[in-house]
C-alpha cells in the first residue's frame, strides 16, 4: 500500500471480533477437540446452536440453529458440548484486559467483541493500521491462546464489515479509496441494522445491494424504513459514519422480536413464535455473558396495540428451557386476545451472578420443554443415591487430575483428562460410582 492521501483516514476505526468465540475456548481447554466439528449449546429436543467450530461450519452449522438440525448436517463426527459460561467470561477478561492496555478505550459489544478508535491512528496510513491490528492480534493471542480477526475503517460500519470479511483468522483494512467500491455490490442486508423485515421492503423494491440503497433518494429511503431509521441507514450506506467510540453501560435488557408476514391466529402459531424468539434472546444472553431473572413477553396485534407480560424468577437464570417455559406461561390465545402480528421475548433483571433452581421441573410446569437444554453449566444428576454423569462435565480424578466428560451410560463413565496446557489427553473409563472421581470446577481446565 501507498502513502497517498486516498490510503490515510483522519479516524481509524477497529473492530476486533474473536473467530468462532465458545467453541474455540472448548478446542483450547480440551485439547482433544482441536481440529474436531465442535458444536457448542444444548443437545436435548429444543436445544440451540450457542457456538461452532469453523470445522463445523463448513457443513452448513450456524449460531442459533437448532442442534437437532446441525448435529444432521454434520453427521456422526460432530461433538456436542454444554456452554460453559464461567470458562468463556474468564477467556473473554483476559483477551480485552489485553486490548485495553493497547487501545485505553473501547466499546466492548459482547463476550467477543469490540470496537475501539487508537488514538495514535488519526491520520495513519492502510499500511500503517495494517501493521498496527497485526501486533494487537499478536498480543491477544499470546495472552489468551485464542484467534481475533480484525477489520478496520473509517467508522465502525465499515470496521464491522471489515471484521466480517477477514474471518477467519485474519485482517481487512478498509481505505477511504476502497470503501464505496466495497459498499457498492455488498447483499444489503450486510448493513448494521438491516433486518429480515426491511430486506423484504428493499427486495420489493429492487434493491438488493447496498450500493442500490445507498442510490435511492433520502426521502424515499425514509418512507420505506422509517422517518426514525431510514435515514442513518441511509448515511451508513452512503460510507457517512461519525458515531464515536465509547464505553459502554451495561444494558438492562436483552430481547429478540419478530413481526411476521401474516398473522398468527392460533395458540400453537404463538408457542412456535414465542420459542423461535425465546431461542434468540436466549442466544444474545449467552453471548452477554450474563444471567437473567425476569422474562418479558411482548405480543403486538393487528391493530398495533402493543401486549405486554413477564414474570420474575427467585433466581438468575441462562438455562433456555427456564426461559422458554416462563415466557409460555404469559401467553393469551389469539383467538380471545385478537389475530398478532409481532411477537418479541425480553430477558431482563439481568445479573453476573447465575443461581440454577433448585427445582427446575417446577418453574417449567407441565410445559413439553426438554430441562437438559443449554444450561449454564453441565451438572451430574442424583437419582436414587447413584451419580449420572453428563458428557462435557467437568471432573477430578484423584490420580489422573482434571478432565471432562465424553461418555457415560450402563454405570460407567469415561474421562478424557486434559487441559489447556497438556496437549490431547487419555480417555480412561471407569464405574458411576468410582468414589475417587468427583465434580470439578471449570476454571480448571484453564490450567
């Protein structure tokens, strides 16, 4: 790259995204994985893709899909493992600790990602930036053991966008020179804020680029999306993006919400939504890294009257069963309540301190939601004084030292012993009740 004047930017913009965040945490502490189709959520009926390895992804998994439907696309080889929160939030201190003595300010968005605005880059050239997310993955990497791609630009759309194309493993600096070249034959739907609902609205119309958006007048733009929105989407567009970077307050609330195409007018069209949605915001909890007590549903109906309900728990909960079956319970049948146009679930309360129920059974009810799905932590079962052990739980042999859990069934259960630093470790099965083995803590398998 030049030095010329079309190569420098007045503000560089970065934005660090770590590549494949859960399940490259669970490939670094359990060695065995390394290389493996790792997928990484909740493995009963309604269980959700929280996480994937980059090898899983190459059959088609994605975040968010139902496990059911990425355990088939990847087939036998895939390897199921229980979210292990603490272990994340742990990884994910360590690696913005790391960036945050490089670049003092940042605006972190989640477990694994952040934007921030070096100082010492105002002016700089591609070249220079290049140089300068080239040592900041360097260090993330010796500090944490984990991989971070980089995109960088002159604001954070372009910087997000940037990230996105150098996955995995890798950087993409955008200059002033190239970056309406980039925006011109981008699927609009890669603009920060375009959604299912306005794609649709821009499809309708032609526009499927964000070059053929960025074309539109303004006005028209304002009337399709919204006098409110239409026109920053627009500027975003347009590669007109002053939005500074800033320390972030935690949020109060996260949620999901969908308004559909046509109205549901049943109660088994509303539990699939409530569902579909309870999975989303459950997806965005996880990555918050936090735990959540009230659950709030909200039910928007065809005459735009907007429904709201929620329930609070005794505890902080992550587990997706509890969240699903509590937003359930507010459910109104559309029948008596009015055909709904909108269904949107919102977990508030929220808390870095996560209390599983003790009597999880009783905050489902009777509700058919399986109470194995995605639970903070993996935890064996007592039932009649014998210890069944669940794959992916953490353990302690008194000889053989920390491991995890790959296997149990018929009384016994095998143990692959290993953690971050030793390399893949030995599989050794023993019987249910083996006194010398014992629950671990997770932070363990940091060691």
């Amino acid at each position: 790259m030049n030095g010329g004047s079309a190569e420098r930017s007045r503000r560089w913009v970065l934005h660090l995204d770590m590549d494949a965040f859960f399940a490259s945490v669970e490939q670094l502490t359990r060695p065995t994985l390394r290389g493996r189709p790792v997928l990484v959520g909740g493995g009963g009926g309604r269980g959700v893709v929280a996480g994937c390895s980059y090898e899983a992804r190459v059959f088609g998994a994605r975040s968010a899909m139902p496990m059911h439907q990425a355990r088939r696309l990847v087939g036998s080889g895939a390897v199921v493992v229980p979210p292990r929160g603490k272990v994340y939030s742990a990884l994910s201190t360590v690696v913005f600790d790391t960036v945050r003595r490089v670049v003092p300010v940042i605006e972190q968005l989640s477990l694994d990602e952040a934007f921030g605005e070096p100082a010492e880059l105002a002016g700089a050239t591609a070249g220079e930036v290049e140089e300068f997310c080239a040592a900041l993955r360097a260090a993330v990497l010796d500090a944490s053991g984990l991989v971070a791609s980089i995109g960088a630009g002159a604001g954070k759309q372009i910087a997000k966008i940037g990230s996105g194309l150098a996955k995995p493993d890798g950087i993409r600096v955008v200059s002033p020179a190239d970056q309406a070249a980039l925006l011109e034959t981008l699927p609009v739907r890669k603009l920060w804020g375009i959604g299912p609902v306005a794609e649709d609205k821009l499809r309708r119309l032609g526009v499927h680029t964000v070059g053929a958006f960025a074309a539109m007048p303004e006005a028209e733009a304002a009337s399709v999306l919204g006098s409110a929105v239409g026109p920053s989407l627009h500027r975003l567009a347009r590669g007109l993006d002053d939005r500074p970077v800033a320390e972030r307050a935690e949020s109060k609330q996260v949620s999901a919400e969908t308004t559909f195409a046509t109205d549901i007018v049943d109660m088994a069209g509303l539990r699939s939504a409530i569902v579909a949605s309870a999975e989303a915001a459950h997806t965005r909890l996880t990555k918050d890294g936090r735990a959540a007590r009230t659950v709030v549903l909200k039910l928007r109906k065809s005459d735009m009257s907007i429904v709201t309900r929620s329930a609070t728990l005794p505890y902080a909960t992550v587990d997706l069963a509890t969240i699903v079956a509590t937003a359930q319970r507010q459910a109104l049948d559309p029948r008596e309540l009015g055909s709904i146009r909108l269904v949107g679930v919102g977990l508030a309360g929220l808390s870095t301190v996560r209390q599983e129920s003790l009597f999880p059974e009783l905050d489902q009810e009777s509700l058919d939601v399986d109470s194995s799905v995605t639970a903070a932590e993996p935890a064996p079962v007592v039932t009649s004084d014998v210890l069944l052990w669940r794959p992916g739980l953490d353990v302690r042999h008194d000889e053989y030292g920390h491991g995890w859990v790959q296997g149990a069934g018929h009384d016994v259960v095998t143990v692959r012993f290993e953690t971050r630093s030793t390399g893949p470790g030995v599989a050794r099965t023993f019987s249910g009740d083996d006194e010398h083995l014992a629950v671990a803590d997770p932070m363990e398998s940091l060691a």
